[in-house]
C-alpha cells in the first residue's frame, strides 16, 4: 500500500467503516480506498469497551449488516461476539488489507481547483505525520470522544481512597470479588453492568438522578429459532430484520402519538417483572418514553438480580463523596469499594479532526445536515450517523450505498465535486438531536445543525431513509454538482462504470 492517494478514504474501521468498505468495493469495484484507524484494531466501539456483560442494546438482525446474516442464536449479543462479526466480515471480504491502523486524522483540507481531500494523519506513537489524498472523504469515526468518557465534577471526588473506574476505560484483570461496587448513572451501561457484576461483588448498587425506561426483550428472538428449523439462514435473517425494524418503528411512532399509554404499559411491564412490593419510583421517569433511548435488557436479568437480593438501586442526589464511598443529599451513605462511574460519553464529530475548505476552517456544527449523511457547502464528505431510536446499523448499511450511488452519478457526468447547497430561504436551522439524554444536551453546541424540511430534516425513521437514500434521483436540485474532470478521464470512468 505506497500508493499515497486514494479515490476514497474510509475514517475508522469500526462497524460502520467495515460495512461502508464492502458497500464500495462491492457497489465501486474499480474505486481505491484506504481504511485510516486510529487505534491498533479493528471493530471501534465494540473493541474498547471492555467492562463486565458489554452487550448491544439493539437486536443483532438489526444491528448485523444487510449483507451479512447474524447466525448466532442470541439476539442480544455479548461485545466480543459483536466484535468478532466485523472482524469477520472484515477477513471474509478482504477488506482488513486496506486498514492502515495508528493512523489518526488530524486534518482534513478541500481543494476546489484539485477537486480533492488533503488528509493530514497522525502515526500511532511516534506522533510521526504523513499526508494522504482522496477525491471522496467517509467519516465512519463514530460520534463520541474515544479518549475520555464524561465524568461529572463530583464534590470531594479526590477524598474517596477505593477504586474509580470510567467504564470506557475498564482496567484489565479488576478483581472485584467480595467488593461493595456502587455503579453511579441510569442509561445502558448501568443497566448492562449492575446484573453482569453479582456474580461475584457482595453487592452491587446502581445510584441514579432520576430512572430511565427499562424493558425486558428476548435474549433469544423466539421467531427466529422456530424459522430456523425448516428456512435458510439468510431467508432467516432477512425476515427476524424486516419484523423487528417494523416493530421499533411502530413502538416508537406509538410512543410519540400515545405517550401516556405507552408510559402505563412500560411501567406494567416493570411491575410484573419486580414484583408488588418494590418501590416503582426507582423506574418511573419524569419524562416521556423514547425521548430518551430506552434501555433494554435481555430475558430480564436486571429485574432478576433485583428481586434475589444481590443488587439494589438508589434513587438520590450526591451530597459528595468521602474516603468510604458516597454520602447523599438524603443523608444516607453508601459505603463502596469500587464506584463506576457510568455517566456517559463526550460526543464529538469527525473523531475530533479538522475540516478546512478552500483555506478556510470549516465548522460543523455551523452546518445544516443533508439526507443525515453530508452537509450544506462541505464537498466530496459524507458521515455515517446511525440511529439513535433504532439500531445504528440501519441508517449506516443505507448510508454507505446511497454514497455508491452518488459516486456512479458523478463518473457517469464526468464531474468531481458534489457539494449539498441550501437555495431554499424558507428553512429554518433546528437542533440536530431531538432528545434530552445529557449526553446529547452537553454536546448541542458541537453537533450539526438539521433543517424543519427535506432534504435536510433528520427523520430517525428507517422507511422513509431507505426511500430517499435507495430509491430517490441523486440529482435532487440541492446537490450541486461540478469540478468536469478532463475529457481522458471521463470516459475512462464511464467504461468502468458501464463494465
């Protein structure tokens, strides 16, 4: 791999950056590309997180790829299962050839009269730069800070003499056998880790601000082994896909139009899984289902671990912490060995690189989005955004091929530069993420804009994406299209695009 420039280079080689390599070599044989990684493996989110029952939180005939069927049995899937999939399909198809790990973007520069990206990339260690270049730029990179998680400024933090642990960064080998772990926060990681830990803590508490929606969902999809026994595997798979895609989409849609009943029979479901005796005010949200993401857990392993005894949830504020553990605004105090504290991500876009365009910085969070997968006045960029009412996976597989179709159109017209440009004055700027999840309320100011209309409103709705980004023409009248590539070249590409 000397070649220093690429007609595509792929940031990140996680999830989304395996499935939009195979979109492209699969959907643009004869495109080059490079899969830049920052970190030294491959599979992103699902190879750094590393803490007790890591699991996804979406169904794995979702969250699988449509190219690749899930055949494990479990649908809620473990985190090395998860990663071993997109190492897998990374091995099957070639594509671990293309990945060029410790190799971190720093900078990314658009030149309208070269009609490409110069990509300024940081190596591993050594802090040694080296510069790349590619006509198109596919930012697979995630949208939250691999470096640190976010950790409130706790009062009296440095007081506490146990062990504090972030679970982005989970220590190797942490023997918490016999401890007192007091795991602080209410969202998916808690709810993952608090179960996970019983085994062998003496017992574990999840200390919470305020509770989130919790449901129990099938570790094994019941539809799915029932199928298995007479239908192919990916017959299979594609059915359990289309039923649980129809399934969210409508529970979510029923959320938005009927909270309050939605809201009756989640807290119903929670009632039948503790008991009669547990206090509900330790799952009762003060907010409505799905504007914030629910937290599912598989075959109810949180409620069992509840009603045996070997875990507990507190409902409180912290007072501040103490050399034992943490004293609350009630008063009580919770004595810890371990404290987790489960408190969510930092969101950043683009792994935290920089955009220049033409010589001027380009900021993102200026932007308005287009069809969720570029933005206005930003040329030859698109950014894999998944789902965040759904699994992440859907929006990135349907992603990654509209950005194959987008590249055919531009061979087939000889032009080397797209660009979304907003002409419509009737627009109006909204906030990207329609969703009061802290994590996402920090992050407002940094994240990209959406508009109140297509094609720049983010609909968080798979049909209708699959829709706009398969089916509908590339050239909408807001993709401006141009930079003529020289006459040879034209119909070089057109050859190759009609071979």
């Amino acid at each position: 791999m000397s070649t220093k420039h690429f007609d595509v280079l792929i940031a990140g080689a996680g999830l989304s950056g395996i499935g939009a390599a195979y979109h492209l070599q699969t959907n643009c044989p004869g495109k080059t590309y490079a899969i830049l990684e920052g970190r030294d493996a491959i599979g992103g989110t699902w190879d750094l997180f590393r803490y007790p029952g890591i699991r996804s939180d979406s169904d794995m005939y979702t969250l699988g790829y449509s190219f690749k069927p899930w055949t494990n049995n479990k649908s809620i899937a473990d985190g090395p299962s998860i990663r071993d999939y997109v190492r897998e399909t990374a091995r099957e198809n070639g594509i671990d050839k293309h990945i060029r790990f410790g190799h971190k973007i720093v900078r990314s520069s658009w030149s309208t009269k070269d009609a490409r990206w110069t990509v300024e990339v940081k190596k591993g260690d050594s802090g040694e730069t080296t510069t790349l270049t590619c006509n198109f730029l596919l930012m697979c990179t995630g949208y939250y800070n691999y470096a640190a998680g976010y950790t409130p400024d706790f009062p009296g933090l440095n007081k506490f003499k146990g062990t504090l642990i972030h679970p982005q960064h989970w220590p190797e080998n942490l023997d918490y056998a016999g401890k007192r772990v007091v795991i602080i926060g209410s969202g998916a990681t808690a709810v993952t880790l608090l179960p996970a830990m019983t085994d062998k803590a003496e017992h574990v508490t999840m200390l919470q601000r305020s509770p989130t929606y919790v449901a129990s969902i099938p570790e094994k999809d019941p539809v799915a082994m029932r199928l298995r026994r007479f239908l192919p595997e990916k017959v299979v798979y594609h059915a359990i896909r289309a039923k649980n895609v129809a399934i969210t989409l409508g529970f979510f849609k029923l959320s938005r139009s009927r909270p309050k009943a939605v809201r009756r029979l989640l807290l119903a479901h929670v009632r039948h899984q503790v008991g009669k005796d547990f206090d509900m005010k330790h799952f009762t949200p003060n907010y409505n289902p799905w504007d914030q993401r629910l937290c599912a857990v598989p075959d109810g392993d949180l409620f069992k671990v509840l009603r045996k005894g070997k875990a507990s949830i507190v409902t409180d504020h912290i007072d501040t912490f103490t050399a034992k553990g943490i004293k609350l605004k009630s008063g009580e105090t919770l004595e810890a060995d371990i404290i987790i504290t489960a408190t969510g991500l930092n969101l950043q876009m683009m792994g935290g690189s920089e955009l220049v365009v033409d010589g001027k910085p380009f900021t993102v969070s200026q932007a308005m989005n287009y069809k969720g997968v570029m933005f206005q006045d930003l040329p030859n960029l698109a950014m894999m955004f998944g789902y965040t009412n759904a699994s992440w996976t859907l929006k990135a597989d349907i992603s990654s091929e509209y950005v194959c179709r987008l590249l055919k159109h531009m061979d087939q017209k000889g032009l080397r530069q797209a660009t979304p440009r907003n002409h419509d004055t009737s627009v109006v700027p909204e906030s990207f993420l329609d969703m009061s999840s802290g994590y996402v309320q920090r992050a407002l100011d940094h994240l990209p804009k959406q508009g109140n209309k297509a094609p720049w409103k983010v609909y968080m709705n798979y049909a209708l994406d699959l829709a706009v980004l398969r089916y509908r023409p590339i050239d909408d009248g807001v993709m401006e299209f141009s930079n003529p590539a020289a006459l040879g070249a034209h119909r070089k590409q057109a050859v190759a695009v009609e071979a």
